[in-house]
C-alpha cells in the first residue's frame, strides 16, 4: 500500500460490533448541557434582578447626596490646599534661597510669587454663594506678601552682583599686586622692591578677609573687611608718587581703579544685607498671618462639608451591604438546587466513559461504551465507540511511519559520520580527519614508499579584524581564505582547518626543506591579491610554519607541534613568511609553556609583586611618583624581573590580567601611603596596547579608584607611542581618562621612531625621556641637543619631564641647565618594595643633601652601584 492511499478502517475481530453501533435505534431527545446552564442562569438572573431593584432605591437617594457634596466642596477644598501650599513653597523658597543663588532659583521664586494671585482668583469663582465669604481682606494681603517676595528676589540678585564684583575687582588687585611684588631672579637670588611687597601683602589679606567676609557676613568679618580695604587705600596714597615712577603712572590707574570699584561693591553689598534682613522678618510675619487666615476661612469649612458627606456615604453603604447579603444567599440556594439536578444527568454518564477509557488504554480496542446522560455526553459515548474502531487502522499507519523513520535516522547519521570529519564552517576535513589521513601517510613513509611535508598556517592579524569587522564578518573572510588555499595547492594537497584562524597542508612528494619552502612561497605569493568578501577587498597575509615526515616527526601530534614551533617563530620574525622547524624551536616553545603556565599559577595563587622605582625632583628634594614594576615570585623564591617573563605574557594574551591586576595593587599601595607618610602620593602604571583593544579600560580604572575609596590623582598612566597608536579608542580612552582626573605619560620617548605628533594630539601630562636618548648626553653633542630641545619643547607645551637611565653624575650635571627636570634611574634608586619606598620617600631630602656633600669630597666615588636599591652619592648641578 503506497503512502499517497491511506487504508480503509479495518472491522472488528467480531465483526458485530460497527455494525450494532451503525444500526442502534436513536436515542430519545435530551437536554443539553447548554439547555441546564440556561435554566440555572435564568433562575440566578431572577434572584439578582429581585435585588438589585431593592439595593437600588436604597442607595439612590445617598448617590445624589454623595455627588453634590463632592461637586460642590471638594474642588473647593481642593483649591485652597493648592493655594496654601504655594504660598508655603513661596515662602520656604525665598527664606531658604542660599547665597549666590543661581539664576534658575531666582526665576522660580518669581515664577511661584507671579503664580499665587492667579490661584486666589481661581479659589473665588468656585466658591458657592451660601456658607462661605469670598477672601477679599486675604487679596490684599496676597499683594502685598508676592510683592515683599519679589521685592528680596531682587536684592538677592543685586547683593550676589555686588558680591561677584568685589571679588573680581580684588582678584585682578591682588593679581597685578602680586606680579609686580614678585621682583626678578639675578643669578640665585630674586629682588624685589620693598612697598610692592608691602602691597602684595596687603592686598592679598585684604582680597582674604573680603571674600571671607562676603561669605559669610558677621560683625567681626565685615570689620576686618572694611579695616583691611582702608589699609590699601592709604598705602595706595602714600606710595603714590613711587608707584607711578615705577611700576608706572598706567599700573597705578589700573590698581587704583579696582580697588575703588571693590570698595564700593562692598559698601553696596552691606547696605543690601541690612535691607534683606529687614524685609525677610516682615515677609514671614505676612505670610504666617496670611496662612492662618486662609486655613481658618476656607481649608476648615469645606473639610466639615465633606465629612458630613462621608457620614451620608458610610449610611448608604450599610444599607446596601445588607441587601447584597440576601442576595448572595438565594443565589447560593439556587446554584445548590442547580449541583444536585446536574450531578445526576452528568457524573453517571462521566464514570461510564472513564472506565472504558481506561480499558481502552490497557489494549482492549472492542471495548464500547453504553449511551445515555445528557446529549453533550451521549454524543462523546458515540464519538468513543467510533474512534475504539478506528485504533486498530491508526495501529498499522503507525508501524508504516516507524519504517520511514528508521529511514530518516540511517540518513541523518551519514550526515553526521561526515560532520565528524569535517569543519562546519568551511567544509574542510578537521583535526580528527587529518590525524586520520597523517597517520595513514606516515605509515607508508615508514615502509619508504613516500616522504611528505605539513604546512602549519594563521592567518595575520586575523583577531584585529575579528574585533573591528566583527565575528560573523570574520567567518566569511575565513571561508573566502579556505577556498583561495584550495585554489593553490589543487588536487596535490590535503587541506584541513584545525579551528579558529588556523590551517594545515599536507603535501605528499616532498622529500627536502627546499621544495617544502617552494610550496609555502607559492602559498604566500597566491594571498597578495586581496580577498573581496561583502564588496569589500582585504590584504590577507599568512605566517606558515613547516615541519617534514619523518625528519622532524614519526606520528601526527609529533609533526603538528614541530610545525607550530616553526610557525611561532616564524612570526617572531615578522609574520608574512614561512619558518622550517629546528630542533631548538622545540626548546624555545617548551620554554615559553612552561613560563605561561608558570605565569598562569602565580597569577592564581598571588606570587606576583609590586616593586616601586621612585621619580625625585633635585630642586624640591622630594619623590614625585613612584613607578610600579611587576615581578614574578617563582616557587623556589627567586625574584623574576619582568623583562623575562613580559614577551610570553603579551604572546599568550595574559598581559591583560597581569596589568589589571598591578592596577589594583597600585591604587591600593597609594591608599596606604597617602594614609600613612605621604599624603600626596601618585604611583604610574604601564599600560599596553592589548589592553586598550580589549575595551573598557576606563570603567576598570573608574572600578579601581572607587573600590579604594581614591582620587583619580593618585595615579598616572604610562604608555608607549606604539600603545597610543592602536587607533582612535586608545585616544577616547585617554582624554577619558583625563577628564577624569589620571595624570598621562609618554613612556620610552626618544626609543625607535617617535613622533611629535604624539606631543600635540595626546592628552600628555608627561613625557619620560628613554634610557637610549640621556645614555649619551653628557658625552655625545648630538644626543645633547636632541634632549635639551625635547625638554624645552615640553615645557613650553606645559609637560613636565623625566629622564629615564640616570646612572652617571654627569648625566646630572647635563641636565642641569634645562630647568625642572625629574630623574629615574638606578643612580637614584633601584625598584624596591613598598616597605622600602616609605623608608626612601621619608629620607630622600636628607640623602640627597648629604650626596650633594659628598659629590663635593669625593667626585670619583659617584657611580651606580647599589644593588639594594640606595641612592648613591652625585655632585651638585653646575649652574
């Protein structure tokens, strides 16, 4: 029988029993379940119709009385709470006005007092015309309270305009004073004239007690205020005629005009003051008496109308409360009447098909069930009796589909037999298949019937472009990249993809490193016409890695790690190329393991350190920042410098965990030393680039300074330019970060090919000049001019400066005559922890004046040689 036919309903094992139910006589006429469910609704309508005719003439009477008591006061009392609570945010608004309001403030309060009278009219028309008096008394003391309140607005802005120029004038007094009292340097002292001192001096504790004075208006503020400003004026006249010799006759204007116009803002300002307090003790007066009268006139009359309405309400309700009871009782008698006339019409018939369904269900498919009960249920009687037949033929449709089932599962697993096999994104067999076809090709390498090379290939770059473009993008390049691969090496090569942005050829034939690099240059040469995937032309390049059978390997694990040796070293040496194995590529990646997965377990168990190299400042004799360098703390307690263990970290992309890691501990370092001996502590970081690509690197810092409770001052941010140069997030980031608070330095200027560029689009704060450019400025003319003309450069963009590599006191004597220039270095201090740091930061003015003696005594004794980390002793700058 085809699929297309289905089978005719087979009969019975007795064949009696269709027949029976075909020819059975009909059965009487019934009533329906929707004839009973109408009978009990008619009889519950009945009783509800009887009682909602009773609770209605109850509470009509009450309904009307609610709705006019409603209509009538409760807009009333609704207005004359909105009334009162305006005046008392007028008022709160204008006794609360803080000094030096804003703008905005100050327009609200006017707005609130211009809003008041609107209000009272509004209140007036609603009032009824019996019961209530209209507020004509309160209007007129309305007007005069909003006219009080706007009349302080008004001396408010008078008084902060006066008050702002004060402030100004004096600044720009002092200022000038200032400039003028500073004198000039000649050689190492600065000379200055003794009456400008005098009036920087002056001027200055007069501009203090001035804007003490307008912040916060006392007798004794105001005295000393107006004490100091009449001081300046007698010096101002007493030193005239000097003054206009030099500075000069325009200098003097200038003074005088600013002090004069101080002088006067500040007379204006205390005549305002006087005004305010009086006018606030008659505006409150006015309103608390403005209030009462409201509150007693129109708040309390309208609230005893509505609680008289509220005692009509409850009434009503009671009332209606009591028919809805009697209600609910005949409608529970007739739903009962109901139950018991349904039950007997409904739970018979129901028991009837309940136990033959569950014969049904044990296999009897004879079984039949008597009619009877209501029509609904006589009819599912019927219904069973004809489906009971009808198993036995859905029986052996069943039996067909599990055949085409069988079918479809043999199907689907060939499908996954080769799934197995192959990569799902670019149909090329995987890992397992060519593990497969490596060790059927080694066998027949062994029995010398073949020889054969393995071309281990990645893609460049290709996770940049993941991240930028996006993965679903990436996919798509990597199926354009698997077929160009087949287009290169044909019929001649076994192509596999292992995953992710890696591939393999076999090449069988090749018996020597020649012909296999041949292969690899074809291979390279195919990817320098770009791939075009979505419209879009990209340069592909590839690092290939090669390993030959059986000179490098007998089984397929050996032959795959020999090729990703030679594949990492090819792109060690520049990518875009191609590496033969050799046996010490092996040692080297072997290395490289072992000090990832070394650098994996300290970064669990806490084995990494925080070692701090200080930054001093020779003219201020202090430290200035302390340069956070990480360290590794092996098992057998050696200290690991980073320089060893830093290529493995970024290679293995552990880099970003280690540097959010000695982020953390730098901040909470600078916590406990701003705590403890040095309240203004900043310590630097270094950040690299992959933590910029990896995102969120401001939300970390942000998370970092807030877990410790810190400024964003405490830290300063080291980069180099290759970090900076990752793309425009890396500079969102930085201006980010510098909008917040984080100091920005430039690390290793001067190494490679920098770029003033740099200087002019980064946010800088500093720049650190590379040990390669101060190694050589005291010996090299050259080296010299490069630096003294990056620090001048730096300092006019307002960048300090720190020389990287101090080891020699002549470096010191060299950078003397640049002006304020810091130093780091191992003649300064060897990285240490931070118990030494303390220890150093607390000392370091003593040591350095006593280097400064020694330098002197002992000029040869000058070298850095402490391993422990002590300054050792230099010679004072030339000057």
């Amino acid at each position: 029988m085809s699929a297309e036919q289905p089978k005719q309903p087979s009969e019975p094992r007795d064949g009696t029993m269709v027949a029976a139910v075909a020819e059975a006589p009909r059965a009487p006429r019934r009533l329906s379940l929707a004839g009973c469910f109408a009978l009990a609704l008619l009889g519950i309508s009945a009783v509800l119709l009887v009682g909602m005719l009773l609770a209605r003439h109850a509470t009509r009477d009450a309904i009307a009385v609610i709705a006019g008591a409603e209509t009538r006061y409760a807009p009333l009392w609704q207005s004359s709470q909105q009334l009162l609570d305006t005046i008392t945010v007028f008022d709160r608004t204008i006794m609360q006005m803080p000094r030096r309001a804003r703008p905005d403030a100050l327009a609200a309060a006017e707005a609130l007092g211009a809003g008041i009278e609107g209000q009272l009219d509004h209140l007036a028309a609603e009032l009824p015309p019996d019961g209530f008096a209209t507020p004509a008394a309160a209007r007129g003391q309305l007007a005069a309270l909003r006219e009080l309140g706007l009349g302080l607005i008004e001396q408010y802005r008078h008084r902060d305009a006066d008050s702002s120029a004060a402030e100004r004038a004096m600044l720009s007094l002092a200022v000038r004073s200032s400039r003028a009292g500073s004198g000039y340097q000649s050689g190492d002292q600065v000379l200055a004239r003794k009456s400008l001192a005098d009036l920087e001096r002056l001027t200055g504790a007069a501009r203090q007690s001035l804007v003490q004075a307008l912040a916060a208006p006392a007798p004794a503020n105001e005295e000393l205020a107006t004490r100091d400003l009449a001081a300046v004026r007698r010096f101002l006249g007493a030193h005239a005629t000097e003054f206009s010799a030099s500075p000069g006759h325009a200098w003097l204007e200038l003074e005088t005009d600013d002090f004069e116009a101080a002088a006067g803002a500040w007379q204006r300002f205390l005549v305002a003051e006087r005004h305010i307090a009086a006018d606030r003790a008659a505006f409150e007066a006015s309103e608390q008496q403005l209030v009462t009268e409201l509150e007693a006139g129109l708040r309390q009359s309208a609230s005893a109308a509505l609680q008289q309405g509220a005692v009509t309400a409850r009434e009503t309700a009671e009332a209606g409360e009591a028919h809805l009871t009697r209600i609910a009782a005949g409608v529970l008698l007739v739903l009962l009447v109901i139950v018991v006339a349904m039950g007997f019409g409904i739970v018979g018939p129901a028991r009837r098909l309940l136990i033959a369904t569950r014969r049904l269900g044990a296999g009897e498919l004879d079984v039949r069930v008597p009619r009877g009960g209501i029509r609904e249920l006589d009819e599912l009687a019927g219904a069973f009796n004809v489906m009971a037949a009808a198993l036995h033929e859905s029986r052996e449709a069943l039996r067909e589909q599990h055949a085409a089932l069988e079918q479809r599962v043999s199907e689907r697993t060939a499908q996954l037999r080769y799934l197995a096999n192959h990569d799902w994104l670019t149909g090329l067999p995987n890992r397992r298949d060519l593990e497969r076809h490596l060790a059927v090709l080694i066998e027949r390498v062994e029995a010398g019937r073949a020889a054969c090379a393995l071309l281990y290939l990645d893609i460049d770059n290709f996770k940049t472009m993941n991240d930028t473009l996006g993965h679903g993008f990436g996919d798509r390049v990597l199926r354009q990249i698997a077929q160009r691969l087949h287009a290169i090496a044909g019929e001649r090569a076994f192509l596999a993809r292992l995953g992710g942005d890696e591939f393999t050829i076999v090449v069988e034939g090749v018996d020597s490193g020649h012909a296999a690099e041949t292969f690899a240059d074809e291979i390279i040469a195919g990817f320098r016409q770009p791939v075009r995937t979505d419209g879009r032309e990209l340069l592909v390049s590839v690092s290939i890695g090669i390993a030959l059978c059986p000179d490098h390997g007998r089984s397929a694990e050996a032959l795959l790690q020999a090729a990703d040796s030679a594949l990492f070293h090819a792109k060690d040496r520049g990518r875009k190329g191609h590496s033969i194995y050799q046996p010490d590529l092996l040692a080297a990646a072997s290395h490289r393991f072992h000090t990832e997965q070394g650098l994996r377990r300290a970064l669990e168990a806490g084995n990494l350190l925080v070692y701090l190299q200080p930054q001093v400042s020779l003219e201020q004799r202090r430290v200035t920042t302390l340069e956070a360098l990480v360290r590794w703390r092996t098992e057998d307690g050696a200290i690991v410098p980073a320089a060893q263990f830093i290529t493995v970290a970024e290679q293995s992309g552990l880099i970003v965990d280690i540097s959010d890691w000695v982020l953390r501990a730098a901040v909470e370092m600078a916590r406990e030393l701003r705590g403890s001996i040095w309240p203004s502590a900043r310590i630097a970081v270094n950040v690299s680039a992959q933590q910029f690509l990896a995102g969120r690197f401001v939300e970390k810092v942000e998370a970092a300074l807030h877990a410790a409770c810190m400024p964003p001052d405490c830290l300063e941010i080291e980069l180099t330019e290759t970090a900076a140069q990752t793309g425009r997030v890396a500079v969102e980031s930085l201006y980010s970060l510098r909008r917040l608070g984080v100091a920005i330095a430039l690390d290793d200027f001067g190494a490679g090919y920098s770029s003033l560029k740099s200087l002019e689009e980064l946010p800088l704060t500093r720049v650190k000049l590379d040990r390669s450019l101060t190694r050589g400025i005291d010996t090299n003319f050259g080296a010299a001019a490069i630096a003294g003309s990056v620090i001048r450069l730096c300092q006019e963009l307002g960048v300090s400066v720190t020389a990287e590599g101090i080891e020699r006191t002549a470096q010191i004597e060299a950078l003397g005559g640049w002006g304020p220039v810091e130093l780091q270095g191992y003649l300064i201090a060897r990285p240490m922890p931070l118990v030494e740091a303390a220890g150093f930061i607390v000392e370091v003015p003593t040591r350095l004046a006593h280097l400064r003696e020694r330098a002197v005594e002992h000029p040869e004794a000058v070298r850095a040689t402490d391993e422990a980390g002590v300054v050792t002793p230099f010679r004072p700058r030339a000057r």
